[in-house]
C-alpha cells in the first residue's frame, strides 16, 4: 500500500512540476495552474500548493487562500460522478430542500462529501441560473430540471451502475 502512496505522490509532483513550467513564463499563473491541476486531479493536492508556493516564489497562505476563494477548486478529492443539487430561491420554493433530504439517505453522505466506494460526491449551489426548470440539479455536467423522488432514485441508480 505504501508503494502505491507514494507512486501516487511522485504522480502529483510530476504532473504539478509539468504544469507550473507550462505557465511560468506568465506574469500572473497562479490561477491557470490550479484550474490545469483541478482537471487534472479533481482537486487541487496539499503537495501541489506547496509546490507551486516555492516554485512561484509566493506566500503558502496566498495560494491556499485563491483555492479555497473559487468554489470550483476542491482540496479534497471528488468522487467518480458529482451531483450538485440548486439551494436557490426557485428551487428552494419547489421543495429542494426535500429533495437534498432523499439524496443524502440514498448516498448516506453531506453536502461536500463522497460516498465511501469514491464514486458519487454530493455537493450543493446557491444557483445554476435555471429558474424557470426548477428544482434543479446537475449530475456530471449535465442539468437534470423539475426533479423529484423517482427522478433522483433513478439518477443514483445508474450513477451506480455506472461504476
């Protein structure tokens, strides 16, 4: 298991070595290398932001605070499949709340966590912009609209059966 740990660090001071060089040469990089990394990991690794901070020549406490800054850039990695389900006013009004209630005992897990095979993280926004849909969700990119009970079953299920 050990070995694995650490192929997988090497894996990340690699890859985040690769992506601070491809940027370097930029004037303001820092936000290029983190959303290149966030793609490129699903999160943005402890190990990178040390690095970046030593490469860059920048303060640890300014990289960390642009990472957590952006809603879209995680320190923890996410699951297989991301459900992120609308807390809007719209959505709220149509009950979501109700709906985040289902999710949650389906998948046994909060907002901002993963379930424990690693493959569906829930989390929550405040809006998608899609008020006339409402309630709202989306499920791996994709807007699933006017979501209810049997919607939601359905999406897990296959979610899972997905793998």
């Amino acid at each position: 298991m050990q070995g694995a740990n650490k192929q997988a660090d090497e894996e990340i001071t690699n890859e985040t070595i690769k992506i601070i060089r491809k940027y370097k040469r930029f004037k303001t990089p820092l936000l290029m290398i983190l959303e290149d990394l966030q793609e490129k990991f699903s999160f943005i690794p402890q190990e990178s932001m040390f690095l970046i901070s030593s490469q860059l020549n920048i303060p640890l406490t300014r990289v960390y605070s642009v990472v957590t800054f952006y809603n879209e850039l995680k320190t923890k990695k996410r699951g297989k499949h991301l459900i992120r389900l609308c807390l809007g006013t719209a959505c709220y009004v149509k009950k979501n709340y109700d709906n985040l209630d289902l999710i949650r005992s389906l998948l046994n897990i909060e907002p901002g966590e993963t379930t424990s095979d690693g493959l569906i993280t829930l989390e929550t926004v405040n809006c998608f912009g899609a008020c006339s849909l409402a309630p709202v969700m989306e499920v791996d990119g994709v807007l699933v609209s006017k979501i209810n009970n049997e919607i939601i079953r359905k999406v897990v299920e296959e979610l899972r059966n997905k793998g």
